[in-house]
C-alpha cells in the first residue's frame, strides 16, 4: 500500500466507500429499518449517480457543456424496457432479463451518441449546449410518437407522426402485448430492477471513469480542456477524444436508464425532459467539475433533500432552492477554500509522495 501511488489509493477508497454504503443501506433495506419513501429511493440514486458520474467525464474531464444527458437516458429507458418486455417468454430469469436489458439500454444510447456526437462535437460552448439541448427536446417527442408491440412475429413498430394512428396499426395477435402506447409511453412494466443491480451498475461506471481519467486516453481528453490548441500542435486527434469521452458517457447514461426504467410499472417520455439534464447538471457542479467523489454525494444529498423537505409542504422547493444558493457561496467561498488548502498538503509534496 506504501508503494501504490496516490490516484490509485483514491480509486480504492471510492470503491471501498461506495461499497460500505450499500452494504449498510441493504442491511437497513433486509432488516425492515427503513421507510418505503426512502426504500423506493435507493435504485433512482444509483441511477443518478450513474447520470452525475457519466455527465462529469463530459462537462469536468473533458470540458464540454452538455445538457441533453437526459436525451440518452430516455434512449436506454425504452430500449430496455422493450428488451426486457419482450423477452419475458424467452428468458424467465428477471436477473438475466435485466442484463439483457442494461447492455441494450446502453448500446442503444451508444448508436445515438456516436450519431449525435460526429456532427455536434465540433461545435464548442454556447452552441454545443444549445445543440445537445435541442437533441434532448427532439428524442421526447419522438418516442411520444412512437408505438412499440409483440407478439409470436417478433417486434412491431410504428412511428405515428401524424398522430392519427393506434395501438390498432401495429396489427398485434390476439395473445400481443402493446409495450409503448405513444405519449402514453410505457404501460405495464414489469418492475424487474433491484438496488443490488443499481451498486452493480454503480460500480462499473466508476471502473470505467475512473480508469478512462487515469489511462492515456484521459490524460489527452484533460489535455485538450486545459489547452485545445496546444493539444492539436502535438497531433492530438481533438474531435476523436472529444467523442470517445461523449460516447461513453452516452452508454453509461442508457444503461443507467434502462434501470430506471425498469423499476416502475409506466414510464412517459416527459420525465426525462429538460428539467432532468438540468438536474443532473446541478449534481455534477455542485459537487465540483472532475470530482466523481463530489458527484456522489451530491446526487444522494440533492436528491434526497426534497423528500426530506416534504414537512415543509408548498414551501419545500424554496428552501431547497435557497440550500442549493448556500451551497454554491460556501463552495466558492475564497476564505474557505484558502482554509482548506492549509489542511491538504501542497501538490508539489502529494506529487513527490507518489
């Protein structure tokens, strides 16, 4: 442990404090010690989390503003709802079925990524924004438009643009089940997510981030944030490592929304709207941009506090927004940040300790 460098340890200690919590909170869960609000809230903040981690390799590590992150949730939400829907026949196992359905809610997300990434990534600031935000808003209205059934056929699918169709155009037997009915969205899930899923997929992202940021490949993304320019002069490929960081951070995004989900009976495509990025965006700054560990803890606090503000009633939101405005002062506090900066050893020695 002496021998091991300090990035190393801290990777340790995040999977080890991540680990701890869920160990405590499943024994909570088992033993019947905690509420149902707060048991129904463990597999939302695993995906969040997820959300919060996966969005920081875009905005923190990479430095590029996103705000459609939603956008790709919503993609693995649908996707794994109509893998796991429709593949109940074949695979009975709901933990296996689940599988299935993560790996095809985060390829889905992928294929949309790479699609939206190629053209949007050479776009930089304000404008990259405005364009991954305007990609969230289109993916909602096209799955309001989309009908999804099966039946012993396979797999039948409508887009109902007009708005003049039904369930009836997708011509299902009499024994087809509809799986998304349009602005209905998702009807009749069967709820197949676990919180042991959820720390599963938790720790897997932070595998992936952690050793990405870590590898060569995070070290050329941190350096075209810090100085596109000079990162281009030694032959750096800008727009490839900008997109590996934004695909990856799309698929972690699908699988985190094929959890969601798939842990209520319907789902509609407007719960993954603007408001949604925005949120996980508010994670990830407040819980400081590059920080994974900040990001954690952040999205359980955050998420978390308007349910434990519930006693408040109509007031809640504006404490939980005048806490939100505390926060960022104390976060960007000068005095304190000096202060901290006395309590943690200078860089220089960290770095000689390595």
């Amino acid at each position: 442990m002496k021998n091991m460098k300090k990035s190393t340890k801290t990777d340790f200690a995040t999977y080890a404090g991540v680990t701890a919590a869920f160990l405590i909170m499943y024994a909570l869960q088992r033993g019947g010690h905690l509420t149902s609000s707060i048991s129904g809230q463990l597999v939302p903040i695993c995906c969040f989390i997820v959300m919060a981690v996966s969005l920081n390799l875009v905005v923190g590590i990479s430095g590029e503003l996103s705000l459609g992150h939603a956008g790709f949730m919503s993609v693995g939400a649908f996707g794994g709802i109509i893998a796991a829907q429709s593949l109940a026949g074949v695979i009975p196992s709901a933990p296996l079925r689940l599988i299935v359905a993560l790996v095809v809610g985060a390829l889905c997300a992928t294929i949309v990524g790479f699609v939206v990434g190629v053209p949007v990534l050479r776009l930089r600031g304000d404008y990259l924004a405005i364009v991954t935000l305007a990609f969230g808003q289109i993916i909602k209205d096209l799955i309001n438009c989309l009908l999804v059934g099966y039946d012993s056929h396979g797999l039948h699918i409508v887009f109902n643009i007009s708005g003049l169709k039904s369930i009836n155009d997708l011509h299902l037997e009499e024994t087809g089940k509809a799986i998304i009915k349009g602005a209905q969205g998702a009807v009749g899930v069967t709820k197949i997510a676990s919180f042991p899923a959820g720390f599963i997929l938790v720790m897997i992202t932070l595998v992936v981030i952690l050793n990405l940021v870590r590898s060569r490949t995070g070290r050329a993304i941190m350096a075209i944030r810090d100085n596109r320019i000079a990162a281009e002069s030694v032959g750096l490929n800008i727009t490839k490592y900008k997109l590996m960081a934004f695909v990856i951070s799309a698929a972690m995004a699908g699988a985190a929304g094929a959890l969601y989900g798939l842990n209520y009976g319907s789902l509609v495509a407007s719960r993954f709207d603007f408001n949604t990025s925005i949120l996980v965006l508010v994670y990830v700054v407040l819980g400081g941009l590059g920080n994974i560990w900040g990001s954690i803890i952040a999205t359980v606090v955050l998420y978390m506090l308007p349910e434990a503000l519930r006693q408040f009633s109509d007031y809640r939101m504006l404490v939980y927004a005048i806490i939100l405005i505390l926060v960022m002062l104390v976060t960007n506090n000068a005095q304190l940040k000096s202060l901290l900066g006395k309590l943690i050893p200078h860089k220089k020695e960290a770095a000689g300790n390595e």
